[in-house]
C-alpha cells in the first residue's frame, strides 16, 4: 500500500486534477491554501511580499504499481510546465494499514 502526496501551485491545481481524474484516480483528498517554500521557483508564503499558495493532493494506493504509474504520470505533467514555480512536487511512502470499512 502506498500513499502518494502531490504539492503545486494553486495555478496548476485544475489541470493537474483533470490529469488524475482521467486517469480513473477517484479517490483523493485536496488540501488548498498551503503555504510553501520549493526547491524550485519562487516561495508561495501568501503574504504581500510572496503571494500565493500550494495545494496538496493526498491520494491512497492499494496497489503499489498504480502508484508508481501515478508518479510517472506527474514527472510527464513537469515535462510541460511553463516555468519552475509550475513544477510539480511529489512522493510516495509505504502505509502500514489503508481500509474504508
């Protein structure tokens, strides 16, 4: 079992949605207004002198390869993106217990 978390600028929020959802992810949490300092491109604190924001996506795999499958689909998103502060940041770590009883 895995658990995939997906953090981006607000600005790629939709299509990076409609990328998840088209690819049969129906099973996903949104986190918006999350501030954040990247790697890459500019900090998103949403203050005067560093506007904007993150969202975070959350998103529980049963199936280990899904999940890998899921994360090449991201690195290809970050192959189009415009600029750094569109790049998407991703990982994935092993869940000891996952269930919807």
């Amino acid at each position: 079992m895995k658990m995939v978390y997906i953090t981006c600028n607000v600005s790629v929020r939709e299509p990076l949605v409609k990328l998840l959802e088209n690819n049969n992810i129906k099973d996903y949490q949104v986190v918006e207004q999350v501030i954040a300092k990247n790697i890459k491109g500019d900090p998103r604190l949403n203050t005067s002198v560093w506007p904007g924001h993150n969202t975070s996506i959350f998103i529980q795999f049963s199936n280990n390869n899904r999940a890998k499958e899921i994360m090449q689909i991201v690195r290809e998103f970050n192959q189009k993106a415009f600029n750094e502060n569109e790049l998407v940041t991703a990982c994935s770590w092993t869940l000891d217990d996952y269930f919807y009883e």
